[in-house]
C-alpha cells in the first residue's frame, strides 16, 4: 500500500539481493487498478534516495548540533518523554491526560486504528485523532 495518503492505492515493489529494484502500480488492485498519483510514481525514490536518512538524528534543545543515536536509545528516550509527560499532567478526577495527544496516519487499517485506539485511551489520552479525518 502507497504511504503518502490515505487511498490506499496498491503498489508491487520488486527486489534484487535485499535492495529495491522498481515500484509500480498494482493492476489487480481494485482501488487503484495499477495506477499511481505523482507521489506514489515517485515512491521508489523515497526508500532508494542517495539523500534518505536512515539513522536517527537528535539535536538537544538550544543546540545548534545534531547527534546519532541508536534506535533502542531514540526508542528509550520517546518513551520516556511520553510516560514523564503523562505522569505530570494526569488528572485523576477525570481519569485523562491533556499533556498528550496522538494523531494517526491516514495508511492504517482498520485493526491498526483500533489497536492504536486502545493504546492511546490506556494512557489516558483524550486527543486521538488520524489524518483521514482531518
């Protein structure tokens, strides 16, 4: 499935030795019976790109440079943000927090969507949005 919206237009990606060779329209798709938008034509550049990062970059607040992290700490680190920002702004006569918020991309599915749902509303959270709606 395309990333850039939420049609869900189908797209084949074909592969050579783990690297991605073409990515077209999938013809037996019955959203988009084999065609693609400019930026799903374009898609392939998206994962091929000379450019394309592929390592997580952090630039602490005020600083002007940025650093690598591994995943597991970047991953460490998002996590702890979220629970510190849930935990301080809490309300427990309401059961929420107003402190976060999640907005979905429009590609997910249904089960996606739901799981998502269920993660979010166990933190507490009350700003459950995704990009479809919007």
């Amino acid at each position: 499935i395309c990333p850039y919206c939420g049609v869900g237009c189908g797209q084949l990606v074909y592969h050579r030795a783990g690297a991605v060779v073409s990515i077209e329209g999938d013809p037996e798709s019955p959203i988009s019976r084999g065609h693609l938008c400019p930026k799903g034509a374009a898609s392939f550049e998206l994962v091929t790109h000379a450019a394309r990062a592929t390592r997580v970059k952090y630039r602490a607040p005020r600083s002007r440079q940025w650093i690598e992290l591994d995943l597991e700490s970047a991953v460490d680190m998002v996590a702890d943000r979220l629970w510190e920002s849930r935990n301080r702004t809490f309300d427990e006569e309401h059961m929420h927090t107003t402190g976060v918020a999640h907005l979905g991309g429009a590609t997910l599915d249904v089960e996606e969507n739901y799981l998502i749902k269920k993660l979010w509303t166990a933190l507490g959270a009350i700003q459950i949005e995704n990009q479809a709606r919007i």
